[in-house]
C-alpha cells in the first residue's frame, strides 16, 4: 500500500490494524521533491530515437539501431520537440545537424540514458545483437564475400550483417554504411592502402566460342576474335604486356560490370579479360578457359575503408582479409600452373 501525501513509502501492520496494539508503522524511503504542476516528462523513446539520431546522422540508422522505422524515428522526435517547444535537429536532405539547443540537450539526454543503462535491473542477460553495413561493388560481393558469408556468420553469431551493393563505375555507394569495399578508380589518394586482392587479369573464353574461332596459339590472333570491353578492366595494358601495339577494342556492347562481363563470356559472346579470383568457380569447372599465361595487374584493385576499425566492424575486416588472402593465394597457384 503507498502513501500519496509525500514522500512514497510501505506501510507495514503488525497483526490485523495493529494487533500488538501499535500503529502502523512507516518504512520510509528518501523524498522526491515535489513536482511542479506543469512539468511533463518526455518519453524514454523519444529521447533514445533522438539520441541515436544525433549520434548516427540520420533517420535510416537511428532506426536500423532502434529496430524501428525511419517514419518512427521523425514521429518521435517531432513529438519530443514539440514538447520542448524548440528544435533539436536541422535536415538538410538526408543529413542531420544539431541545433544549438540540440547540442547542450544532447549532453542532458546522453547523462540521463546512462544513468538507466547503469542500473542493474535495466541490463539483460541476454547477447545483444550487433549490427553492420557493408557496401560492395557487385561481382565482388557475389563471387568473394556470399559464398564464403557462412562462416563469418558462424563465427560471429551476435553480428546481424546487412549487405549492399555499390556502383563502382560511376563511384556511388551507400554512405550509411561501416565499412566499404570499393574499387580503386579515381578515388582520392587518400584513401590507398594496402589493397585487399593483388589480382592480375588475362584472356578466357567459353570452349563453345573457341570452338568456332580459328587456333589462337599467340597473342596476335586475338585480332580475329570478338573481344568483350568494360572500361572496368581496358584491354590496353595487357595488350603492352602481350607486346601489342593496339588501342582498346571499338566493336560490340559495352558492359559497365565486370560481373556482366564474365557472364558474356560464359555465353559464347566473346573473350573477356578475367581476374582469377572473380572467375574462379567458372575457372575450375571449365566453364571458361584461359588462352595465355600472359597477365597484367587488375586496373582497379579493390580496398577496405576505413581502416580504423573497431567492434562488429574490426571482426568483419580481419575475416575479409583472411578470405582475400586465401583467394589470393589459389590464383597465384592456379597462373603457376599455366606454365
């Protein structure tokens, strides 16, 4: 039973009203000041959606942490601005920015959430889940990181990964995500390091197609086949490399995808220039054959950013690189092997 005059309290009776012939007696815990009539108190969700909000710089990611809609978040915070009768955040498209109010509000907010976080019945015992975005040009993601996701996923059962595709052509990526695979290119120089494949490029093509071709025994002969052209991968180092004095190939489509390029090439279509560690599930059935021993470096060698990982992300990293190491190596096997 608790008393609503005060302070609360826990009004014990011995015997029934006081059988021993005592009052009852109250236990008291210590007073909460007393309220003002017009204090109104915000939610606990509305100041974690515009903590995370703040935090993260945008709508999308304070709901992916939240496990909410983005729609939820905005409704959240309106609600709680409304309250204030100020605004916390500016949007200026999808970015996010705090406003002066914001900011000191900001402070307020992260020391009240941590003092609930701090309390021991607020904690549970069970494993929370992480979650991770990574970005990846296509052909990469589908013929490096899915096939081997299995493991990363056994090895790390508390990290929820979400996958997305880049555009590495026209240099277009998510920007909400935590780590990046991206394609050299005309990145900024800033952004070299050390990259994830050392991968080298040279002829295949479907036994199909070279079936219907003339014996391609050198280099040369090439000039008598369709040769399929991506400005992902140009033709004209390996041709230096060959000892050929020719400009890139003019004839045929123009496949913006080196993924796309390799599946022309499986149909008959032409000759591609393949990375082995991209073409290696069509390299070992013989679905695509290599015609040279010949190779060139791989024109835009794939990097991780950032670099400065740490939590879901440094595990992930570490993993991807272990998986490209291997990659790495099977390729530097399977040109020793062409002799």
């Amino acid at each position: 039973m608790s008393d609503r005059h005060g302070g609360a309290g826990v009004i014990v009776g011995i015997g029934a009203a006081g059988a021993a012939g005592g009052p009852a007696q109250r236990l008291q815990s210590p007073a909460m000041p007393a309220a003002p009539r017009d204090l109104r108190f915000p939610s606990i969700e509305g100041l974690r959606a515009f903590e995370a909000a703040a935090r993260l710089g945008s709508f999308e990611r304070a709901a992916d942490e939240l496990a909410i809609t983005a729609s939820a978040v905005g409704k959240r915070l309106a609600t709680l601005e409304e309250l204030l009768g100020t605004p916390l955040l500016t949007r200026s498209g999808k970015a996010l920015a705090l406003t002066a109010a914001g900011k000191e509000y900001l402070e307020q907010v992260r020391s009240a959430l941590g003092l609930l976080a701090a309390m021991p019945l607020h904690q549970r015992t069970v494993q929370r889940i992480e979650r991770l975005r990574v970005t990846a040009p296509p052909t990469f993601a589908r013929q490096i990181l899915v096939p081997r996701l299995e493991s990363f996923t056994r090895a790390h059962p508390q990290i929820e990964l979400e996958l997305l595709l880049s555009i590495p052509y026209l240099d277009r990526s998510p920007h909400d995500c935590d780590v990046e695979v991206w394609a050299a290119g005309g990145r900024a120089p800033e952004r070299i390091g050390r990259p994830l494949l050392d991968d080298r490029v040279l002829p295949v093509a479907a036994p199909a197609l070279l079936a219907k071709l003339p014996p391609l025994q050198r280099p040369a002969d090439l000039g008598a086949a369709p040769l399929l052209r991506t400005p992902l991968e140009p033709w004209t180092p390996w041709f230096r490399a060959a000892g050929l004095d020719w400009p890139e190939p003019t004839g045929g489509p123009r496949l913006i995808d080196l993924g796309l390029t390799l599946e022309a090439a499986v149909s008959g279509q032409g000759i591609a220039l393949a990375r082995p560690s991209l073409a290696r599930a069509w390299l070992e059935t013989g679905t695509l054959q290599p015609l040279f021993a010949i190779t060139s470096p791989a024109a835009n060698p794939y990097f991780l950013s950032p670099t400065d990982v740490q939590g879901a992300a440094a595990a992930f990293a570490d993993w991807l690189r272990a998986v490209c190491a291997e990659a790495e190596a099977w390729a530097a096997e399977w040109l020793s092997g062409l002799g």
